[in-house]
C-alpha cells in the first residue's frame, strides 16, 4: 500500500446502478465558454448524460448542484463521448456514441435572472442512425482537411464507418476481423491504429481505406473481387502477443509522434512508422492509462491505473510517483479549471467520479503497544475446558429455526438448522399465497443447502468445502384455502366427472370435510368472495358433480378431487381405474375470463395514456406559473393556479383509479389461470391425453407467469396456438412444412380484441377432440416439399442442376 494518497480537490457519485467504461469519459469547453476552462462529460450505460463545471471542495449539501450545468436522460446507451469541432465551425461539439445512433449536440449556456446561475442547454444539431451495431469511435482531420474533425466508428462486426458531418462518407471491412479492439487516429500519418483478434497492431492509413474495396457486405477474403478497389490490407503490423485494453497516442509535437499500448501485462512504445521505443513489463493488472507532455524533451510522462486502487505515474519506463485511489479507475482525464490546473479526473466502474491532485497525506496512525506479559497457562487451560465444553452442547443440540416471511402476495420463508459441529443447513421454501382472492395453484419449491463437516466426509475428500444444494416442489394442503359448509342450493356452473368404479364415500376421500354421504361442500376461505364448492356423487351412475358460482373457484376443487381418487384407488390396487368428462367444454364460461382479463389490459393503457397527458399539461401549467412569478412587472395569474389546483386533481385521480386496475388485473390473470388449469384439465379427461401432451397444451395456454406492460397473456398464447395449429395440428403436411419453412413473424403487441384468439383456441380444441396429434416429434418427421426445399436453400439446388 503506498504511503501517499490521491488528495481529493471534488468529488461526486453519479447516479445509483449505473455503470460507465473508459469511453464514458471525456473533457473540454464545450459550452465555448472562451476561458479554455475545461468540463467534464460524463455518460453512462443507462443512458444518462451529466456535465460538470467542478468547483473547490465543499462540504455544504449543494456542492454537487452546482457543479453539475446539465443532466439530461437519452434514450439510448451512451457507449462513448467526445468533445470535437464536428461542425464547420470553431465551435466545440458533443458527440454520443449509442450502439445503434451516432448523436452529435450543441451545449449552449444562457445567463440567469435570478440567484439559480445560468441555464445550460442540449440540442441536437444532426444524428446518423447506424445500420450496425457500433464498439467505439475515434475523430480528427481524416485525410488532411482544417478546420473540422471526421468521425469514424467501429462496428461489432469489424466495419469502420466514415463520417463527415452530416453525410457518411464510406465503410470498409477489417480483413481477418473476429472481435472489436481499441481505436485511435494518427493525425501526423493520417492513418488509423486498431489492435486486431490476431493479437498485433495494425496501422492503415486513410488513403489506403479511401481507395479500398465498398464494404457492401462482409466477404471472404480468399474469394476474388466482386467489385472494383483494392483489397485492404495494413500497411504495417507489429505483433504484441497480448490483448490490448486501451490505445493512445498523445499530440506532443508535429514532428514526431508516439504510439502507446496498454497490454494485460505489458506497456508498449512506438514510434509512428510501427518501430518499438520501449516496453514495460507491469507487475499488476492494468485498468487505464493516459500519456500526457513531460517537460523534459525527449520523454513522456504516463498516468496508469490498476485493480489495488493505485494511481502510478511514469516517466517513460521509471516510476516517479504512486498515489492511492479510492476505486479501481476505468477511465483518466487531466484538466484544466480556473481554481487549478492539471487536475487528475478518475472515473470508476460504478460511477465514482473524483478530481485529485498529486500531494501526500500522511497517515497518522501508530501501532499500539503490546502489553508483553507472561501467559497464565491455568487460566488458559479453564478457558479451554469452557469452549470444550460449549462446543459438545451445541453438537447435541438438534437444530436452530428461524422463520422469516416477506412479501405482498408471495410468502418467503427461510428455515435454518445447525445439526452438528460445522454443519449448517440452510431451507428456503416459497409458495405463491393471497388473501383477497383464490391461488391459482397450491404448490411450492423448496431449496436446500447444507455442507457437511470435514471429519465426516473423509471418503469423498474432493468434495470437502463446497456446498450442496437441493431443490424440490411441494403441495400446500388444501385447508388452507378451504373449509366445509353447508352446500347451496343453487349453482351457475356445474361439472361432471365419470369413473369407471363405484362411487367412493366421499368421507374416505376428504376426511373431516363432509357433512353426509352424498356431497361434499368446500368454501374458499378470502376475504372479498366467498363461493362455495360443491361436490356431489352418485350412487348408481359413477359420476361426481362439482358446481360453483365461481367458474374459476372449481379448479382446485376439481384438482384435488382427481388427484385424491388417483392415490384412493393406487391404494386399493386398482390398476384399471379411468376418469373422463363427456360433457361439452366450457368454453363461454371460459371466454368471459379471457375477456375480462383483456377489458383490464386495455383499461391499463387507457390510463397510462391519460395520466401522460395530464403529467405534460401539468408541467406546462407550471412553467408559465413560474415565468409568472420570476416576472419583475406583477401580471394577473389568468386562472392558472385554479388549472393546476384542478390538473392535480386529476392526476392523482387518475393515479388512484391506474392502481385500483392494476390491482383487479393481477387478480384476474390469477383467476384466468385457473379457468385455463381448468379447461386443460377438462379437456385431458374428455379425450384422455398423455402427460407429455398435458404440458405442451399447459405450455401452450399458460406461456407467462405473470403479466408484463411490454409483454401480456393474449398475444402471447395467441402465437403459440397459432403455431400449433400450423405445426403439429395442421390439417395436411404440405401446410405444416410451409410453417416450418417460415422465419420470424410479427412483433408482439396488444390486440385490438380477443375474436382472433378465441377463434384459434376453439380451432385447437375441436382439432384435438377430431384425433390431432399434439407432439412435438411430429414436426422433425414431416416430408419438406420440393418446393418449400428450394426456397429454404436455392445454392444446394443450383449445384445439383450443374452436376446434372
């Protein structure tokens, strides 16, 4: 640890689970200010954009205010951010690399009224929308052109992108390109550095791209050309052997120019025309680094970051000074501002952005003396005994619980138990529960994770030290969300399920539950409906009969009534037992739950799109109000404060009413997953369907667990029974192989109602109930037609014709 630390001049933490690389980093006046004072620009993964104007370090709450000139939230990742003259202009620039949108913007500030400072404002001057995935960028005068700068910029895919201005230039293939390196330009060659998958550095020089083949599209090298142009090819090379993780090369003189590489174990040097200066062997893992002018001729001066928090500083290959940060920097920048000059700036990965000088800070701690006195070995050996004594107590006792719950609608618990001397089991158990409506399933998982001690597990010495863990599901007892009653004499819905045994006492099946020996009532215990279950049966046909009010409150009923007659009559040895349902499927009934299920999503967007409008009317409201009161001639309010007490109004009631849907939309994808439990249940009686098929259809009808703004129940389920219907269900296998030669499909989105989707879920219905086969293995054994051969590969078919 070095004796020295980084004095701290300002600091400031950006944002909360935002993250930032090396090339989300960058100084200059861009607001051209004329005092050559310098700001810092920040951008981050998220998307958020921040400049800074740092000041003096202050211990007052509003240091970091007013630092901070603007802060704007873009709607893309910023990967990388540059301040240039990308303009015909002597004007400074931003420019923001997205991954998919090169942006370049005007910072302008303009002078305040009132005590809160300037206003500082970001507008978009032009943008270039990428046809691929950008890595990085670098700028400067490509080909020798004054007076403003050229972006050029890396793809995923080994292109690099010619920009000037507003227009793109050109774009040209990395040759032998895997994976994207580092990026920078030679101002004094003209030519662009990359480090390639190859591990060397490679250098081409801008007329050489210029003249090079059109990048239309990636070709192979091997292959002769297919349009006119040179192939590319670097005009020198020099291997490193490493990854490189940055490269720089610093504007010291017009007459010469370094190149620096910082490798993953070494530092490089070299000269422009690809001659190696000196190399540095690091004895650390390197995080950044930045070359900067020494003021001694001849050499240069080099700040470096590492993955201890060190900040070294080197004089080509000799250490001059070593100070201490407080995080790992990914990225370093020296500035200038008007309280100080040559300041440090250090970002870190998490948003740590820090302004240091160079300077000691001795620590003042001592070592306290150690009291040297002669031990008492009786006092030792009782002390001993005690913990001898303690440790046999807890290997007797049987185990430690601890229960914890948390959770709204899901119930976390946690169990842990201490077995023995150095065991420790550890058991999470989680079941989805509420109490205002039904669940639409009883069942949990539990996990498990223990570790045995060293002693008893000799025999399998390679496993000593590493955790176990096992998971496993589990039923909740039905009682906890039923009860017996008294049955009602009128129901809305009824279902019958025949066997092909004699009627069971329902007594023997739901012990402590039945009232007589004809029927069975169970009542859903919640706080908000109450509909009971009834379950009856017959005496001479073998038939039981379950009816509710509630069409989705029969599902666990009818559930636990089959899975209850399957384990009665596995105990009695009956290996002949069936069940079915001959009646029709309940589809009306369960349309009305689909249906208001979509009522609720339509609902939920109607409300997002109102409480926009009113939140953009609202904040226009107050902008006038505040012109209004910064205004140094009084002016009538013209009503406004009557508009914003009644926009208010509404924003809160549409907020109240946006929460109270979002409320009955959980509830009802929670009953709408127990009406689909139920029709599949149905469904696999009526036509006796495998288990195997069981899961697909539940897979099919039951793709989300929840509901998301981006991605609902309706389209969802709509495109996977499509997809059967096309696939396995179709009527012949010319349609199924043409659905299988078919790519993509439409984005996902809202319906405009739920015809369609009922329409395809009564199809597949009827479809299985006529003898469909439901399996996956279906679609690998079907014939493709020619035809559909051709299309999918036309080259296979063109060879074909020319051996022929």
């Amino acid at each position: 640890m070095s004796l020295f630390k980084a004095r701290d001049w300002w600091s400031a933490t950006l944002g909360e689970g935002e993250e930032f690389d090396q090339g989300c980093l960058c100084v200059g006046d861009v607001d051209n200010s004329g005092t050559e004072h310098d700001k810092v620009v920040v951008g981050s993964y998220m998307g958020m954009l921040r400049i800074f104007s740092p000041h003096a370090n202050k211990t007052s709450e509003g240091a970091l205010v007013e630092a901070l000139l603007l802060e704007v939230q873009l709607q893309n990742a910023i990967i990388q951010v540059e301040v240039g003259k990308f303009v015909c202009s002597e004007l400074l620039h931003l420019a923001v690399l997205h991954p998919r949108k090169l942006s370049v913007f005007s910072v302008s500030g303009t002078a305040g009224n009132v005590e809160h400072g300037d206003q500082y404002q970001l507008k978009l001057v032009y943008e270039h929308n990428l046809q691929r995935t950008a890595c990085n960028m670098t700028y400067g005068t490509f080909g020798g052109v004054t007076g403003h700068h050229s972006l050029c910029i890396q793809s995923m895919d080994g292109m690099l992108m010619f920009f000037e201005q507003d227009s793109y230039t050109f774009g040209r293939f990395l040759p032998g390109f895997l994976l994207p390196g580092p990026l920078v330009y030679n101002s004094r060659t003209d030519s662009f550095l990359t480090v390639s998958s190859a591990r060397q550095l490679e250098s081409y020089k801008f007329e050489t791209l210029a003249v090079a083949t059109e990048a239309e599209s990636r070709q192979d090298p091997d292959l002769p050309l297919k349009t006119g142009g040179k192939r590319l090819m670097p005009d020198w090379t020099f291997v490193l052997g490493e990854q490189a993780l940055d490269l720089c090369v610093p504007s010291l003189s017009h007459y010469s120019s370094f190149i620096f590489i910082l490798g993953e174990r070494n530092l490089y040097c070299l000269r422009d025309s690809g001659q190696i200066r000196f190399m540095k062997k690091l004895e650390f893992n390197p995080s950044s680094f930045l070359p900067y002018a020494s003021v001694t001729d001849g050499t240069t001066n080099l700040l470096l970051g590492n993955h201890t928090n060190m900040l070294l500083v080197y004089q080509d290959v000799t250490l001059k000074w070593a100070a201490q940060l407080p995080f790992v920097p990914v990225a370093i920048r020296v500035a200038n501002f008007p309280e100080i000059k040559g300041v440090v700036i250090s970002l870190s990965s998490d948003g740590h952005l820090l302004c240091s000088y160079m300077g000691t800070d001795p620590s003042f701690f001592s070592t306290p003396k150690v009291d040297a006195r002669e031990a008492d070995y009786e006092q030792v050996d009782a002390e001993m005994k005690t913990l001898q004594k303690f440790i046999k107590e807890a290997t007797r006792t049987q185990g430690r619980t601890l229960l914890d719950c948390s959770g709204r609608d899901r119930r976390l618990c946690s169990l842990s138990l201490s077995s023995g001397a150095g065991s420790s089991t550890v058991v999470a158990f989680s079941a989805f529960l509420n109490g205002r409506y039904p669940a639409a399933d009883l069942t949990g998982d539990i996990t498990v994770s223990f570790s045995l001690p060293t002693e008893k597990i000799l025999y399998i010495f390679f496993f000593s030290g590493v955790p176990r863990v096992l998971q496993s599901k589990f039923s909740l007892p039905l009682a906890l969300v039923c009860v017996p009653t008294s049955p009602a004499k009128t129901t809305k819905f009824k279902i019958t399920v025949d066997t092909n045994q004699p009627p069971v006492n329902l007594n023997s099946i739901f012990p402590g539950k039945t009232h007589s020996h004809s029927y069975c009532t169970l009542t859903h215990m919640y706080t908000l409906a109450h509909n009971d279950a009834v379950c009856s049966f017959s005496k001479t046909t073998k038939r039981y009969r379950i009816q509710s009010d509630c069409f989705e409150d029969m599902w666990l009923v009818v559930k636990e009534l089959v899975q209850r007659f399957d384990k009665h009559f596995s105990k009695l040895g009956v290996k002949d037992f069936k069940k079915s349902f001959s009646g029709p499927l309940p589809m009306q009934e369960y349309f009305l739950s689909v249906d208001h299920h979509f009522q609720l999503r339509v609902s939920a967007q109607q409300y997002q799109d109102l409480l926009s409008e009113r939140a953009v009317q609202f904040r226009a409201i107050q902008r006038r109000l505040l012109t209004r009161f910064k205004d140094k001639t009084p002016a009538p309010l013209q009503n406004l404060d009557t508009l914003l007490d009644a926009t208010y109004s509404q924003v809160m009631a549409l907020a109240e009413a946006a929460e109270d849907n979002r409320a009955q939309l959980e509830e009802a994808f929670v009953r709408l997953r127990s009406a689909t439990h139920l029709l599949l249940l149905l469904l696999s009686l009526s036509q006796d369907l495998t288990p195997d098929q069981t899961a697909i259809l539940e897979a099919t009808l039951l793709p989300l667990l929840q509901d998301t703004p981006q991605l609902g129940w309706e389209e969802s389920c709509n495109a996977a029974v499509s997809h059967l219907l096309r696939s396995c269900l179709s009527r012949s296998p010319k349609d199924q192989a043409t659905s299988l030669a078919q790519a993509g499909g439409p984005v996902l989105g809202l319906p405009r109602d739920t015809a369609r989707l009922k329409k395809h879920i009564t199809l597949m219905c009827d479809r299985i109930s006529k003898g469909g086969r439901l399996t996956l293995a279906a679609e690998a054994n079907v014939p493709v037609p020619v035809q559909i051969q051709n299309l999918a590969a036309p080259g296979e078919s063109e060879e074909k014709g020319r051996r022929r």
